[in-house]
C-alpha cells in the first residue's frame, strides 16, 4: 500500500509513504509503489520535491528509497512514539529535475 500525500500545493511539496507485508518483503513491490507514487506526483500533479521518510533500523525501506533515486538528507531526531520507545526518522528527497524515468529505466506512473 502507498499514499501521496500533498503537503503544499504553492510551494508544490509532497510526501510518499508506503508498506509492504513482511512476507512480501525483497520482491521490489516497496520499489514499484515508489515509482508509481513518484511518477504519478511529479508527472500528473506537477511537484517539484517529494521526501519519505524512514526507520534507520529499517534498512530496507532506506534501500528502497536510494533505488527510487531519492537523497538522502538527514536525520530527524525522536520523531514518533512507538511501542519500544521514540523514534528517529531519515529523511529522504528528490527533486523534478532528478526524476528522469525513462533515462533510468524506470517506468512512468501509466506504464506500471
């Protein structure tokens, strides 16, 4: 499951989020919903920067967003209140002149 979520229509912002079922795990469907969300938000609503964020014990969603061509930008200290504890959070971007999916092979939203 994956949500874009536009956070400022002027300042032309967005954020992806995504999960993927544990049995599900390292079958490039965290990848897939990426590029679809990315494409889709760059290609169809015109956002000129989309960040994610992530779990730094999360190794894999942090893959998966540096496959996505995002940089990451930092971290984000105690940011959510889990079951063991407060979390930090890593800070993922990229930008509409970054976002070439055909030069990267990567398919657009209406070809996924």
């Amino acid at each position: 499951m994956g949500e874009l979520h536009v956070r400022s229509r002027v300042q032309r912002q967005g954020e992806i989020t995504y999960i993927v079922h544990p049995q599900v795990w390292g079958q490039g469907i965290g990848t897939q919903i990426g590029r679809q969300l990315l494409g889709y938000g760059f290609g169809e609503l015109g956002l000129h920067r989309i960040h994610a964020t992530c779990d730094p014990r999360n190794v894999g969603s942090s893959q998966v967003l540096a496959k996505l061509g995002m940089t990451h930008e930092g971290s984000l200290r105690h940011t959510q209140l889990i079951r063991d504890g407060w979390r930090d959070s890593l800070v993922f971007s990229v930008l509409e002149d970054e976002w070439p999916p055909a030069a990267q092979g990567m398919p657009s939203a209406r070809n996924c």
